[in-house]
C-alpha cells in the first residue's frame, strides 16, 4: 500500500501565504509555462503549503504541469508529504495518443528536481492503481484524466472512498467554456458539497466532499477573494511566457537564417574559386562588390 510516511502536524495551522513560486520543471520542459493547468499551479502551490497534505495523489499526469507544481510546493516547504502521480501515459481521445516521449520527458524531470522518495511516478490505469491506496488516506486527490462524463464520475466514485477524512478534491476542466463533459458533472457534484472554482484556462474546481475543515478555513482565509488574485496573475503569467516563447523561436529563426546565409556564401566562394566567373554568371550566382 501507498502511504504517508509521516503525519502531519496540524495543530498549529498556517496562514494563507501567496507565493511567487520558480518552477523548476519549466526548466526542461519551457512548455509548461503555458499549458492549460499554467493558470492554476500558484494556486495549488499555496494550498498544498497551507493544508499540509500527508498525501497528494494525481490522476493523469501528462507532461506533470499541475504535478510538479504539488511537488515544488512540497519540496521547497520541506514537507513530509508524499506526491503520487498515476497514468497510463499512453493518451485518451481528448490529449490524442502519444509514445514513451512524454512519460520520458515527465521521468527525466523527476530524475533532475524530484528524486527522493516523497515523489512517486506510478504507470497503471486508474481503476487499477486504486488497489496501492488504503481507504481514508488520500489528503488531496487531482482527478484530471478523461473528460467525458462517464470517465470522470467513475475517477470520482472509484476514488472517494480512498479520500481522507476532510480530504480535498481538484477537478480539472469544470469551465462551461472547455466543452469537455467533465464541466457537467461539476455542475451536479458541487451542488452537494462545499466547493471554490475557478472558470478561467479551463476551470478548476476545488471539493470539499468529506468534511468542511478545510473549506471553512479557507473561507476565514479570504480565499474567494484570493482566487480572483489568482485567476488574473494566472492569465497574465500565460501571455507573458507565451510572449517569451515566441521570442526565443523568433530568435532561434533569425539565427538559423544567419547560419544559413553564411553556409551559402562559403559554398558561393567555393565554387570561386573552382569555377571560371562566367560559369557562376551563367546559373545566376554573381558576387557584386561593395562598391557596386
């Protein structure tokens, strides 16, 4: 079984600290940087440092923007906390099917940043890797894997009983706006339980589905207020790093059109020097002086 190593001190709970964190995954993966998840990882990041969960499980990690944000969080704080991701990194019809490149880019990352055994990669399909968990011992739980309806209220039932007494939920993709039908069930689920949300880059709901601690802490945290703080920076980080990205491939075409430009003219004053000028004038290559 997958358990926390240690419990959590919670008798003394923190506040609400609003972080600017580094992100050392965009180090090898820049890409992250403006995934759909982008928008919402300082926020995750703040509430893994504020309700010190002794276990955080992911389903569907893909490249990991949303899990290395858990882990970040985890790791500056010096957490005990353990960080489990679970997919099958082969794709679904929503993120297309893919090869090993992306469990390969998701694993060297791991290796680079994360490679004590508080962050736990774990390849296997949901349903089947809900057997590695005992039953009340998940503290947060990420469900971002297949957006259809079904999929996600299965992820959700299968799951609940793994959920930690006041353990929270994150569900992906809730924004009417994403078209996924992920967004319906959202609808139905938060009409039961204690719930934050945020609609922006997809929608992120936050579920409170066995326990109001967390959500009445969070109220006296301010963290409505918050999640609109969170919802602006988020966008305006997104076209920021989108802005940066654009940048360096504009300079890393200008500098391949320069390396190409300077091939071309060594080949030119090669054939100089092998050929008679006239020969050069003939196909269309003619070297004009400065002068000229």
């Amino acid at each position: 079984m997958i358990e926390p190593e240690h419990s959590a001190d919670l008798s003394q709970q923190p506040a609400w600290v609003v972080s600017e964190p580094a992100y050392e995954s965009d180090v090898l993966n820049p890409q992250l940087a403006i995934s759909p998840w982008q928008g919402h990882r300082d926020f995750a990041y703040d509430l893994v440092g504020f309700s010190r969960p002794r276990l955080i499980v992911e389903l569907g990690v893909h490249y990991g923007c949303s899990y290395f944000a858990f882990c970040q969080a985890v790791k500056d704080r010096d957490l005990p906390s353990r960080v489990v991701g679970i997919d099958t990194w082969e794709g679904d019809e929503h993120c297309g099917r893919y090869g090993g490149e992306v469990y390969e880019t998701a694993a060297k990352t791991m290796a680079g940043s994360f490679a004590d055994d508080r962050f736990v990669l774990h390849r296997a399909r949901f349903d089947q890797a809900t057997e590695a968990f005992d039953d009340d011992s998940i503290d947060l739980l990420h469900i971002d894997g297949l957006h259809t309806y079904d999929a996600v209220r299965s992820d959700f039932t299968t799951w609940l009983p793994k959920l930690a007494p006041d353990g929270i939920v994150l569900m992906h993709d809730i924004a009417p706006s994403s078209g996924y039908e992920s967004a319906r069930f959202w609808a139905e689920i938060k009409q039961r339980h204690p719930h934050f949300e945020f609609l922006n880059r997809w929608g992120l709901g936050i579920l409170f589905p066995k326990g109001e601690r967390w959500y009445r802490a969070g109220l006296a945290e301010g963290v409505p207020d918050k999640i609109r703080g969170y919802l602006y920076r988020g966008e305006w980080l997104v076209e920021r790093y989108r802005a940066a990205i654009d940048l360096q491939w504009q300079r890393e075409q200008t500098d391949r059109w320069w390396q190409e430009s300077e091939r071309f003219k060594q080949r030119v004053g090669e054939l100089e020097r092998r050929q008679p000028s006239g020969w050069l004038r003939a196909i269309g290559i003619v070297r004009r002086s400065d002068g000229d």
